[in-house]
C-alpha cells in the first residue's frame, strides 16, 4: 500500500497523462522535501506506477499517457 505522500504523488502524474516529474518540481508542487519527493518517486517507479528516465546526471519520471500504457508497463494484460 501506498503512503499518502506516495498517493498524492500519483495523484499529480495521473492528471498529466505522459508529463514528466522531478524531484524538485514535485517537492515545490506539493510542499515536500526533495529527500522525500524523490524517495516517494523511486518507489513508485519501482512498483511501475512511474517510469524513471535518465536525464543528465539524474532521474525523471514519466507518467503513464493512459491506464493501458500503465497495465504495460505493469505487464498486465488485458
């Protein structure tokens, strides 16, 4: 299950649909510490619910463009 802060995150990437996420535009967005922002981030790309892409020397995070780009990611079917 999802802590709040991982929820909220989620709930930001899920109203734009392909955006991409850092840590620091998330942690302004929503109050939080960078630490935070991007331990929440890695745990939610780490479930699949989020995809991290490289950038420079750190990570983005792209949210899925739609729930069936997100059950492929999962690897889900159907």
């Amino acid at each position: 299950m999802l802590d709040k802060t991982a929820q909220d995150i989620l709930a930001l990437a899920l109203n734009a649909p392909g955006s991409l996420l850092s840590a620091a535009g998330v942690s302004q967005r929503l109050s939080l510490s960078d630490n935070t922002a991007r331990s929440r981030l890695k745990t939610l790309a780490s479930r699949g619910l989020l995809r991290a892409l490289k950038d420079g020397r750190g990570l983005v995070y792209q949210a899925p463009a739609s729930v069936a780009k997100l059950k492929q990611w999962m690897g889900v079917q159907g």
